[in-house]
C-alpha cells in the first residue's frame, strides 16, 4: 500500500471516529458532514485500488529478463 492509500484510510477513520462522537454529544444532524467526508475518502481509496490493479506497470515489472553482464 502507498502513503496516499495509506492517509486517506487514516483521514477516513479519524473522521468516522469524530462523527460517532458528535453524534453521540449533538445527534446525527451535526455530524452527517464528517460521515459524509469519511464516506468520499472511502470511495477514493476504492477507485485508486482498482486502478492500481488494472494498471499493472504501475508497479515492479518482474517480466523483463536481468541483463546479462558481457564477457570478456
């Protein structure tokens, strides 16, 4: 996993986290904006997930062959 994969499911969580406090303290009407910020981060760390998959270069490529060293 990537550092921006990485902060966006800690950002997701603090503020899940954040919004069942309000929540708790204030009702669902004050913290609907923190779920719903949560909720976004979740389906960007989704989208650049499938992303990542269905570009493989992204990544290590292992199919190239190690270069031969020449002799001498």
């Amino acid at each position: 996993m990537k550092l921006m994969d990485v902060s966006l499911l800690s950002i997701a969580l603090a503020l899940i986290v954040v919004g069942v406090h309000q929540t708790m303290l204030q009702g669902i009407g004050f913290s609907y904006s923190f779920f719903m910020f949560a909720v976004g981060l979740l389906f960007w760390f989704q989208l650049r997930k499938t992303k990542g998959e269905a570009n493989p270069k992204e990544g290590l490529d292992h199919s190239k062959k190690p270069i031969k060293p020449k002799r001498k």
